[in-house]
C-alpha cells in the first residue's frame, strides 16, 4: 500500500514539475534588455555628462556586458570567463547584496561585482540584485534558465521570379523595393512623443556614434531609423535604435543590417506566397494597429501561417481577391473585418472557416476601403483648413486617433473663433495636457 501511495505521489510530482516546464519559457535577448531596464537607467553613460570619469567607466563596464551577455545567447558557447564590472550608479539606496560599494566625489555609488553565470536569467538577476535593483518584474516573466532549440524555417530556399513575373500577376518585386528604398534620403523617427530634451541626447549619442564609427552607417542610406525601447528592424523593415542601450549595441545593430535585409528579403516572398495561396490578397502589417514586433517574429509569425494555408490546400481562384487586404494576428481566434476595410486574421484561424468568411465578407471589405480612401482625403483637406483658419504652426493627431474622430474633432473646431490658437502647435488627442515641447493637446471628443 505505501508502495502504491509513493508511486501515486511521484507520479502527481512529475506531473506538476512537467507542467511548470511546459508553461516557462526561456529569457530571450529581448526579455533580458527590457529586464535590465532599470540598470540601463541607473547606470547609462549619457546621464553621467558632467562626469567624465564615472561616464567613461560606465561605458567601458556596459560594452564587456553587453559581450558578455551575446556570448550567452551564442549556440554551443561554453568558455565563459569570469567577468569583473565597476558601474557607478545614479540611484543611492541601501545595499544588502555582497558586492564591494564605495561613493565617488561626486556622490554616485560605485558597484563592483563578479558575472560567473552561464544563461541569461541568472546573470539578469546577478546584475540587479548586485545593484540594489527589484527583481520581482523578472520574476513575473515566468521564465526558465535552460534554453531551447529554435524552431527550423521550412522557407529556406526562396525563388528567384524573372521580372515579368511581378509584371504580370501584379505581385511585388522584393529587390525591386529593396532597391527603390536605398535610393531614398534615412528617416528618422521616434516611437513615442518624448520631449525635445530627450529627443536632442538621442540625437548627440547618435552623433558621438557616427563621429567614432562613420562606416556603420553604409547600410543605413533609404532607411528609416526609429528610436524605441529595444533595439533590432520591426517588422515593418525599421531599425530600431533602443534609447537605453549603448554605442556597442548600436553598432552592432548597423552591422547586423546585411542579414536584416536577407531576412526581410525572405519576408517579402513569404508574403507573396500568402497572396497566392488568398487568391491574390495583400498581407500588410499596420504598426498602429498591431503589437511592435521584430523581424524575426513577424517572420515566424507569417511563416507558420503560409505552413497551415499551404496544407489545407483552398480552393481560391487565382486573383480573385486583388484589392482587398489582411494582417496577421496572433492574440485573436475569429477573423473580422476592420472598419477601414482589411481583413483581421488569427494565425490559429481553421483553414476553412477563413475561406467562408473572406468570401462572405470581400464586397463589404471593399467598400471599406473606399469608404477609408475618402475619409483620409476629407481629413487631409479638413487639417489643412484648420491649420490655415487658426495660423496655426502645427496641427497633428495621436495615431491611436482614427480619421473618423480628427474629422469631427476639425469639424467643430471650425465652428469655433479660437484666435489664441495663432502660432502653435495642436495635438488631437484623447485626454487634456500640454507637452515638455509646449504643444497643446487637446481630446478629439473636446467640449466648450
């Protein structure tokens, strides 16, 4: 009988240690920058300006990081070297870690301690416990230390179309956009409304980058550069500059830009096979109505979709569907149709039920999207007007504001005498406030 309770009990163990494996991952790259966010923070070269001695020390401690940490993330990488670090941090709180801790002259608190560890999770949290730093956001990750084997494309060998091909069926031309996108000035952009303050350190850490390292830029030309919270190219073909990592990061990014380009590359087709196998419809990614996402996961995103479509084998006429538009979404397990006309399709969608809904839906979808042609015409004329009727320097909207709502929200500001407005910048948004920059947001739903 105990013989039995025992194997019961083991067996109800296994289970329960089989179920926490399951439901953990393993830290990504990713995971790991936004852990160590406020160890970036607290420690970032461009906040210590006025302090050259403890800038340079804390630059030259986050680029042996930073190596430290890619060596972890390296398949098959086991010669790991005990890495010393001195950081000097902004924040003076009380330490109860084992680390070695002294004040500077200028009154920053010096941390020194030792990395020995050999995966992501534990160094994450050596690095902020060593720092007097929480723990409990990475905890709530529900993450594992060991690693896991990254799944196989099964696209590795993309056709190379002869250029009537794309002439004829109207499909894009991967290198002809690629090509078309170098010929054009970089961009840059930033993902969030930040002051001009934190928006000129970015631009100076970005200067001191290309004045030291002018060649890391060569890949850069026709491109769009964002500023944003990690750092890599979205999946909308961006580079992504991530405003709390160092030079050393960011050179690396610009080095990595020829595989980028492979990969989106790569993307591209894959979005065309897409097509075909829909009778011709456009998979498109709207970065304001979908999750930031990196290249890498869109790729697998669009890549485990064109598996399950190619399987079920539907029975689409060839074009039929040319016109109409989709995005991809892997949090929802219905299809539906926008407002603005695109399909919304879960990646998990049932092969079938996706066929009945495109063709219940396409005349619908396409009268959307005329309906959202012209509605952008009349917004575009509306903030012209309104720009011009209130002398206004800068009219503007959130992109969380649909078009729908800047044009009753114009609307009604033309039926206003608002001479105060001459000379400034208006921002149409949901909620009242006014900007480290001083432009003045108003809601869109705004009342006398």
């Amino acid at each position: 009988m105990f013989c039995s309770l025992r194997t019961v009990r083991r067996l109800c163990l296994d289970k329960i240690l089989l179920q926490c494996v399951l439901q953990s991952r393993t830290l990504s790259g990713a995971d790991a920058i936004n852990a160590l966010r406020p160890f970036y923070f607290a420690v970032h070269p461009d906040f210590f300006g006025q302090h050259p001695k403890e800038r340079e020390v804390n630059e030259n401690s986050l680029k042996r990081l930073n190596g430290y940490l890619e060596n972890l993330q390296k398949p098959g990488f086991r010669s790991f070297k005990p890495t010393q670090l001195t950081f000097y941090v902004r924040e003076r709180e009380p330490n109860s870690s084992n680390v070695q801790e002294s004040f500077s002259a200028s009154g920053f608190r010096a941390v020194s301690f030792t990395l020995h560890t050999r995966d992501l999770l534990s160094t994450v949290l050596d690095i902020l416990n060593s720092c007097s730093l929480s723990t409990e956001h990475v905890q709530s990750l529900n993450v594992s230390s060991q690693p896991h084997k990254e799944a196989k494309s099964t696209v590795n060998r993309p056709i190379k179309w002869d250029k009537t091909y794309y002439s004829f069926t109207g499909f894009k031309d991967p290198e002809e956009e690629l090509e078309q996108a170098q010929r054009v000035e970089t961009t840059l952009l930033w993902q969030r409304s930040w002051g001009i303050a934190h928006r000129c350190s970015q631009l100076h850490s970005l200067g001191r980058l290309v004045q030291q390292r002018p060649e890391v830029l060569e890949n850069v030309k026709g491109r769009t550069v964002v500023f944003t919270d990690r750092s890599g190219m979205s999946a909308a073909g961006h580079i992504m500059l991530g405003t709390m990592d160092v030079h050393h990061h960011w050179t690396k990014i610009f080095e990595r830009l020829p595989n980028y380009y492979k990969l989106q590359k790569r993307l591209l087709l894959l979005e065309d096979r897409i097509s075909q196998l829909l009778g011709g419809i456009q998979v498109i990614y709207i970065e304001e109505l979908q999750p930031l996402l990196t290249l890498e996961e869109y790729f697998e995103l669009l890549n485990s979709f064109y598996n399950k479509l190619r399987d079920s084998r539907l029975p689409f006429h060839p074009r039929s569907l040319r016109g109409l538009q989709m995005i991809l979404e892997s949090d929802r397990y219905a299809p539906s149709l926008h407002e603005f006309g695109h399909f919304m399709i879960p990646t998990v969608c049932d092969p079938a039920a996706l066929q009945w809904f495109i063709f219940a839906k396409a005349q619908e979808a396409r009268e959307n999207l005329k309906r959202k042609e012209e509605m952008m015409i009349t917004e575009k004329e509306l903030i012209s007007t309104s720009t011009e009727r209130f002398s206004l320097d800068r009219l503007y909207k959130e992109p969380s504001v649909s078009s729908a709502q800047m044009i009753d929200c114009c609307k009604r500001l033309l039926e206003e005498s608002l001479p105060y407005l001459q000379g400034m910048h208006l921002c149409v948004s949901h909620f009242y406030s006014v900007l480290q920059d001083g432009d003045l947001c108003i809601p869109w739903n705004w009342k006398n």
